[in-house]
C-alpha cells in the first residue's frame, strides 16, 4: 500500500510543478500584453502620433511570437540531455528575470532609443523562456504519467494559461481602480512586472521540490 501511495504523491508534485510553472510565466507573458496596450507606446517610443506609438509597442509584443520556436528547439534539445527538471527551472528563471527587469527599465525620455531596445531585448527573453516552458512542462507530465492517464496529465499544463491570464488582467483591474491615470502611467504599472518575481520565486520553490 506505501508503494502506491508514495507514486500518488509524487505524480501529484509533478502535475503541480507543471501548472505553476506554466501558470507563473503565462502571468508574464500577459502582463506585458497589458501594458504594451495600456502604457509602453508613449512610455518607450518618440513622441509621434498615439497610433504610431501603439503600433510600435505592439510590435515588442510580437517578438515573443518569434522567440518562443527558437525556445522550444533550444530547451527540447537541452531537455532530452540533462532532464526536464533542469531545462524547466532555466526557462522560469529566463521569463522571472526578463519580466523584472522590465519594471527597472527608464523611459524613452531619460534614455533614448535605449529604452525601447531593452524592452525588446527582454521580450524575446520572456519568448524564449515560454518556448521552453510550453513543451518542456507537457512533457514533464505524460513522461511521468501512469498508464492509461496520459491524455489527462497533459492536459494539466494547460491550465496554467488561463490562470495566468486571470492573475494578471486581475491585478491589473485593481490597480485600475485604486490607482488615478497618471499614478497608473507613472509607477503603477511596473507594479505587476515587480510582483512577478514573488510568483517566480514559489514556482521555482515547486519546481525544485
């Protein structure tokens, strides 16, 4: 009967590694989504029209579209040789480090063209760390999967995208609310990007148990 139970638990730290983890860093990749429609535009880019401005920001949002196959192929490389667990702890630390280090970032008018080239430079961080996240941690599960459960284990690294996606738009409700406009335009929005390194924190704490 310990045998059994003792393989139960260890199935379950490993679905919940896989959903924190994937959970956490879909919580970065959509707070910059947020704020690239919100603030980044007149934030990080000369001063022009506001539709040249969105557009712009929009386009450091895109970049993670191509960085996550260049992701993908780099972790699922590294993964089948040194272990899932190891390629999945670096691509939470890449996507905790981008996104944090996003809320340091001085604006276009204190930096120049500086501002918006970090910003992209840390995007294709945060793509790149989701590449590796996104197959790295299905795999993790149905690799460890019982027999028969294969579909249903997979299915948990899923989840962590819509919660990621509840946990940042609903932070983002609230500051809205507590905070005035230009309040929001000043500091609140690095908020979110700040907190983020608590949320990496407990899922590098899951993932490392």
């Amino acid at each position: 009967m310990a045998e059994p139970a003792l393989q139960s638990a260890s199935h379950k730290r490993i679905l919940g590694a896989a959903m924190a983890g994937t959970a956490v860093e879909f919580y970065d990749f959509y707070i910059f989504a947020t704020a690239a429609s919100l603030v980044f535009g007149p934030l990080f880019f000369p001063t022009s029209s506001p539709e040249a401005q969105l557009l712009q920001s929009w386009l450091t949002f895109a970049l993670a579209f191509i960085a996550r196959p260049v992701g993908a192929l780099v972790f699922g490389h590294y993964g089948d040789r040194i272990g899932r667990k190891a390629t999945l702890v670096w691509s939470l630390m890449i996507m905790g480090v981008s996104t944090f280090c996003i809320a340091l970032l001085p604006s276009y008018a204190v930096a120049g063209w500086w501002a918006p080239l970090l910003l992209c430079i840390l995007r294709f961080g945060q793509g790149f760390g989701l590449g590796g996240e996104w197959g790295g941690a299905a795999l993790l599960a149905v690799e460890n999967a019982p027999e028969g459960k294969k579909a249903r284990y997979g299915m948990f690294p899923q989840l962590g995208a819509p919660v990621g996606f509840i946990l940042s738009n609903g932070l983002f409700l609230i500051l809205g609310l507590i905070l005035s406009d230009a309040e929001f335009r000043e500091w609140g929005w690095r908020i979110p990007f700040l907190l983020s390194a608590l949320l990496v924190g407990i899922g590098l704490w899951v993932r490392l148990k």
